[in-house]
C-alpha cells in the first residue's frame, strides 16, 4: 500500500512539474522586472535633469530661441521623440517631483504626441489635477503645448471633441481652463491661426504667392467663424 501510494505521489509530481515550473519562471520574471521599470524610469529623470540644465544654457546663450519659441537642445528633442513610449513616465515624474524647471521639461517635451496619445496623456494629467497633484497653469500647458498645435489644429477630430466635452462637464476643472478648451474647440483657435496666416501671405501683393491660394485660406476662415458663432 505505501509504495502504490509512494508512486501516485511521484506520478502526479511528474504531471504537474511543468506547470510548477512555469509558475516558477513567471515569478522570477516578476521579480527581475520591477528592477528593470524602475532602472528605465532613473534613466528618464535624468534625462529629464539634463534637457532641463541644457535647455537653461540655450537660451542663457541665444535669447532669440526663447523669443521665437524654438525647442532647445538635442536632450529636449530626443526626450520629445520619445513622447509616445514615455507617457506613464512623464506622469509618474509629475507626481513624486516638485522641482518646477524639471516638471515644466516633462510637461512641454511631449508635444510630438499624435491624436490618440495626447487624449490618453491629457486624461491622466486631469486625473492628476483632481488628485492635487498637478497646478491649473500645468494643466493648461498640457491641454496646448507652447511648441505644438495639435488640439487646435486637430479641433475637429471626434476624440479631441470627446475628451475636451468630457473635460468641461467635470466641476472642477477651472473656468480660465474650460474657457481655453472652448476657444479651442469651438474652431475659434483654428480661425485665428489661419487669420494669422492670411495677414502673412496675403494681405501684400508683393509677397502674395497665389490668389487662389488665399481665396481658399479667407473662405476657410469664414467658414469656421460662421460655424463657431452658430453653435457656440
């Protein structure tokens, strides 16, 4: 009896012994990972402290930079480069550290994102506004970046008019704010960037390039006045 027993007991080890082996070596990968998002994240704060210190010494060195809004140094542009893979990054960043300079360097280096990472982000930047973990100033500057158009460029896309419709039904999120997502959504920021570009191209026949051209560009402005003074 004890060695039919004896051989159930090995039997059923031998079955069983991938599977305790898997679960082993999932563990492990477990545990070998955390080490590895966290050695990725040390490397992102101090890339995070290095486009800060050059960003400092670019415009020390060129003002104009400053003055024109031109993104500085190669740290800043490889860390917007890498916008899209560094979203959990940038907001984990936001919310553990306090020093302004380096939080406005997270904040103004994802201003590569397309559509679709630029909802995601600014629906964790709220989250992060709600948790009083992010300024209002701070949520403005993610909602419009200072080196990208994209929200009004995009105006009209249906997911960037779900996220800012989602945004404003929220109570706390500030008037000046929620004044900026209606700028921004209603086209008007649209129209006056075309605005400005009309005054640039056509309004001197010296430097126009095509009258068609800025026919279409006038008409288009009309259009999205009209629309926006319409509906809102």
């Amino acid at each position: 009896m004890r060695r039919f027993i004896l051989y159930c007991v090995l039997s059923l080890g031998c079955a069983f012994a991938p599977c305790l082996n898997v679960c082993s070596a999932a563990s492990n990968e477990s545990e070998t990972s955390a080490p590895l998002d966290e050695d990725r994240y040390q490397a992102y704060v101090e890339k995070i402290a290095k486009a800060t210190r050059d960003y400092a010494e670019d415009y020390a060195d060129n003002p104009l930079r400053k003055a024109f809004g031109v993104p500085p140094s190669k740290s800043f542009r490889e860390l917007a480069d890498a916008g899209a893979e560094s979203i959990d990054l940038c907001i984990r960043f936001l919310a553990e550290n306090k020093e302004m300079p380096q939080r406005g360097t997270a904040l103004s280096s994802m201003y590569k994102l397309d559509v679709d990472r630029y909802v995601v982000f600014v629906r964790k930047l709220a989250k992060l506004y709600h948790s009083g973990l992010l300024s209002e100033r701070e949520l403005s500057g993610g909602i419009q970046y200072r080196y990208s158009d994209l929200p009004v460029e995009q105006y009209n896309n249906p997911k960037i008019q779900a996220l800012f419709k989602e945004m404003v039904a929220q109570e706390d999120i500030p008037p000046d704010i929620k004044e900026e997502i209606r700028y921004i959504r209603s086209g008007e920021g649209f129209a006056r960037k075309r605005w400005n570009d009309f005054d640039r191209e056509c309004t001197r026949w010296s430097e126009m390039r095509s009258i068609a051209a800025c026919v279409s560009l006038a008409t288009q402005i009309l259009k999205v006045y009209a629309v926006s003074w319409l509906t809102w």
